[in-house]
C-alpha cells in the first residue's frame, strides 16, 4: 500500500512539472500584441534592437553657447532703464567683463536632400536674451531702480560635434511658446549622403492613453541613452503630456516614440521638454574649482558666494504633443520652401 501511494505521489509531481513547463511554452508562444490600431500599453515582446538602433543614429546632441559684453556701474551714478537709452556704456560703466552661456540638448535630422539638412529640437536650449539687466537692492531687500549691471549678447553659435564642416547650424525657425526650433545647414553632397533621417511615421499624440509605453531617446549628460516610459494624460500646460522618464540635462529635444500595433510600428508622438523643477541659494567657498577639498570638520574662514541652483524633480517629463509640432511646421512650409527645406512630414 505504501509503495502504491508513493507512485502515486511521484505521477502527480511529474505531471504538475509537465504542467509547469507547458504552460511556459504556451506563453512564449502566444501573441505579443493585440491587433486594435491603438497605441500599445503592454511591453514589446518582439526583438526590435535592429530599429531602435536605426532610429538612435538620426538623434544627435546639440551644444548652443552665447557669448556676452557685460558693463558694471557703481550705485552712485544712479543709471535706470530710462538713462541707459542716452548713455554711453563704455563711458560710463566702471568695469567691463566677458562671460558665456552655455546650453546643450538633442536634435533629430527630420530632413534632408542633396546639400541641406534639417534638424528638430526644442527652442529654450538654443535661446538666450539678448540683454540681460540686474538691479541693486535696498536695504529692505527689495529691488531698486537703478541698474548693477546690463550685459549685451555678442555672438550665439548653435553646433552639433559630430556633423561635418565644423558643425555650425543656423536657426531657420523657432517659437519660444511652443518651445521647437528648426536648425539647418548647407553641405557638400558627400556630407548629407552619410546623414541617417527620421523616416518613420508621426503619429497622434491625441490617441495616446494612460498607461501607454513609449521609448526615449536622447542624451541625458551629453551621453546618447534609449530608455522606457508610461503616458499620463494629466498635463495642465496646453499642447503636452507626462511620461515618468528619468529627465537629465541634455534630455531636452529628445524624441519620445510610441507603438501602434506591436513592433517595429514606431510613430514620433513628441519631443522631451523639460521637467519641474525648483530654485535655491546655496553658499559656496569663492573657488568654483571642483576638485578643491575641504575639511568638513574645520570652519571654513575664506570668502563666500551665494549661487542659485535648480534642483530638478526627476520622474516627471513634460513632453510636447506631436500635433502642436506638426501645424506649426505645416504652416510656416513656404518660408521653409524659400529657404530651400522641402519638408513634406509622413504622417499616419
């Protein structure tokens, strides 16, 4: 009796590990997708590394710098907006400075034929003032009338590293409310021939739901990444929508691709903006050297300066709706036809 029940015991245990790796044959062997024309939630179950790598070589990162005259006045010569219209700064200014700005993202080549190209990115990575005014303070704290300083924009010079000719773009279009900029550039035919464009479909950011994957593209740190986010409709800025990506600086400009039907049916459904984000003052030792060390443990006894950092709220991306891209550059097509770009966006 014994031996019968321990055979007993034995067939179960086989055919519950039967069971087992049936059932795991059965998954893998199941449909990855389900066929509705909406865009996916699930994760791509088909191998798509091919693509991913082919859309990862129209990405490039985008360095913007502007460069600055700036004239320091002493609190006693009392210059205010108005003043500054009928003066000469040169004169009148105590101290003349130089500095830079610097700014850097990604771009995406969307167009090119025989000599041009055309590049998409946001506008605020190649966007400077071009005169920037600080105040003095009153002993209160408040802001005075009377300007510290008025610094002028010289030069601006938007560049891509690797793209040949030294790599300098010219701003063909730009919208600071909508926050895209078209960068071009005139080159050799033997340039443009070995420039890889976005060729896949533009989608509808409309369609997108909650819930929906999408990858990412981009150069988070000046490094290009590919990652992975989910959708969420809860955008209160008009013209965009949430992902919970990782954003880093250099993200912006970055592409963000939806799935309709399984893969490798990618669409272009917006570009990476920015992310929240909040300010404060922090009190540094004078040195801006990074690789001075100091004793934690022994009162630091040198000058001090006080510098407004941005401190970024990772995990929520504000990205900018495909459609508000698209109409914009639909309806600015005949000066980009003047200017020798004959765009024509492939849409779904």
């Amino acid at each position: 009796m014994r031996i019968k029940l321990t055979n007993i015991i034995i067939i179960i245990s086989i055919a519950f590990i039967l069971d087992a790796c049936s059932s795991d044959v059965l998954y893998k062997n199941s449909p990855s997708n389900i066929i509705d024309g909406k865009y996916d939630s699930e994760f791509p179950f088909k191998n798509s590394s091919k693509q991913l790598e082919e859309i990862s070589n129209c990405i490039r990162l985008i360095n913007s710098i502007a460069f600055y005259t700036s004239y320091i006045f002493d609190l006693s010569s009392h210059i205010t907006i108005e003043k500054v219209k009928t003066i000469e700064f040169e004169k009148v200014a105590n101290q003349k400075v130089y500095f830079n700005r610097t700014a850097s993202g990604t771009a995406t080549l969307i167009y090119k034929d025989n000599d041009k190209v055309l590049f998409l990115t946001v506008a605020h990575v190649v966007s400077f003032e071009d005169t920037i005014i600080s105040y003095f303070f009153n002993p209160d704290g408040t802001t005075s009338d009377y300007i510290q300083s008025i610094s002028i924009k010289t030069r601006q010079t938007n560049y891509i590293p690797d793209l040949p000719s030294g790599g300098e773009l010219d701003i063909i279009l730009l919208d600071k409310n909508i926050d895209i900029a078209l960068l071009g550039k005139k080159l050799s035919y033997n340039e443009v021939i070995g420039a890889s464009v976005f060729n896949y479909p533009w989608g509808k950011s409309s369609e997108l739901e909650w819930g929906n994957f999408v990858y990412v593209f981009g150069y988070p740190m000046n490094l290009k990444m590919i990652s992975k986010a989910l959708v969420s409709i809860s955008s209160k800025e008009k013209n965009t929508f949430l992902i919970d990506a990782v954003f880093n600086r250099g993200s912006s400009g970055g592409i963000v691709l939806a799935i309709r039907d399984g893969v490798p049916n990618f669409e272009l459904v917006g570009l990476i903006k920015s992310v929240p984000a909040d300010f404060q003052y922090t009190i540094h030792p004078l040195t801006k050297d990074r690789n001075l060390d100091f004793n934690p443990m022994v009162p630091y006894k040198g000058d001090l300066y006080v510098e407004k950092e941005q401190i970024l709220r990772t995990g929520i991306t504000k990205v900018i709706c495909i459609e508000a891209i698209r109409n914009y550059i639909e309806f600015h097509k005949s000066y980009l036809f003047s200017k020798g770009y004959y765009i024509n966006i492939t849409s779904k």
